[in-house]
C-alpha cells in the first residue's frame, strides 16, 4: 500500500455513496472526505448514521464512491517517487526510486473504451488510463530541475512521453503534443477521443485545483520508464 498522510478537515459533511468489498458485494452507505479532494485515503465511511465510523481501506475495498459524483477505485501502480534535482541531462530516467503497491485511483472519464484516473501523493496529482479491459497504465510525465556545481538551478526540464502515449493509445483530431499534463486538458482530450470513436463516457469529479508546478521548460523524451 501508499502510504500517504491524512489531512483533517472539520467542514466535510457525510454524503450519501456505496463501497464495494474486495469480495464484490456492494453496499450502500455515508462516506465523508478528512482531506483534500482527490485523495482516496482519506475517506471514511459508515452504513447509516447510527453506525461506528471506519476508515476506507485499501485491503478491504475494491471500489467507493457517490453516485455520478465521485468514483475511486483500488488499482495495483508503480510510481517513481524519486527527486528531480539533477545535475546532468544523462541522469534524467536513471536512479528511479519506484514505489508499488495498491492505491485508490480517482475515476475522471468512466468508459468502457478508455478511462482516464488521477492520483495525487505528496502534493502533486498524476493520471493514469485503461484502455478496455487491460491494467491501467502511468501517464508519464516528470519535472527535473538541472543544477550545477553552485546548486543553482539553471534549466527546467519536462519528461513528458504522456503525449506520446495519447498518440499512440488514443489518437484523435486533438494534437496530443500541445496538451498539458493537467486534468482539464486530459479529460477534454479522451472526451474527443472517445466522441470521434463513437463511444460513450462520463465525467465524474470537479477538476482539483493541484497541479504540477511548471516553470521554465525544456521537452526531454526518454525511451523507458
């Protein structure tokens, strides 16, 4: 599992939603968010007002949600979660720090063709898709900073084959390569895709406001991951 820290917040009000146990039985019940919007983990849930309160757990459940509102569901990812300071252009895709294990992913597009889910850990949210029925796959995209032997940072540099990725698994009249690694350009971009391919979606979450800070850029393409 993730681990990622809960962040209280006093305001959140119980709201009516389901859980799916790992079993594949499905209830109803009242889920409220501790935390930023977005970030699975930090649900709780109880079956009626009456009830002790638990914790959403990974182990447990497969899938929670509030009907046409929110959706997470469990999903097995591998996430680098190296630093980005580098000092050199060779070190860009080398000395990965890759974690893995289950996670709640945030459903953002719903179809049965391509679905699009993000995922937000240590302050920045990253996406993921499925086409089909397969597993889902990193978007991949990386911010390094380069730094020389002062410590100043002299170039930002983007990792940003997530396009690539669009073009290959989801092509469509949108240039892949002026999209932005953030939730609005995503979603309008497997909207089109799926539109133009004559299939069905829903949009389910408001678009969070986190997003990866970018400043000065440069595009870096990298062969693997």
């Amino acid at each position: 599992m993730l681990g990622i820290p809960l962040f209280l917040n006093a305001q959140a009000q119980f709201s009516q939603g389901y859980l799916v146990l790992a079993n594949g039985q499905k209830q109803s019940c009242q889920l409220k968010n501790r935390g930023a919007e977005g970030k699975g983990e930090d649900y709780i849930y109880r079956l009626s007002k009456n009830d002790s309160i638990r914790p959403v757990s990974v182990e447990k459940i497969r899938e929670f949600g509030i009907e046409n509102s929110r959706k997470f569901v469990r999903e097995f990812i591998e996430l680098d979660i190296s630093g980005n300071r580098i000092k050199s252009y060779e070190e860009i895709g080398k000395n990965l720090n890759v974690e893995k294990g289950y996670a709640f992913l945030q459903e953002r597009i719903e179809s049965d063709d391509a679905s699009l889910y993000s995922f937000q850990y240590e302050g920045e949210i990253f996406f993921f898709y499925r086409r089909l029925n397969a597993p889902v796959n990193f978007l991949i995209y990386k911010q390094y900073e380069l730094q020389v032997a002062n410590l100043e940072i002299t170039e930002v540099i983007r990792d940003q084959r997530f396009r690539d990725q669009l073009e290959a698994d989801l092509p469509c009249s949108v240039d892949a390569q002026k999209v932005e690694y953030r939730l609005e350009d995503l979603m309008e971009y497997f909207a089109a895709y799926i539109n133009e391919t004559g299939g069905h979606y829903k949009k389910l979450g408001m678009p969070t406001k986190a997003k990866v800070g970018i400043k000065i850029t440069t595009a870096y393409n990298h062969s693997s991951y």
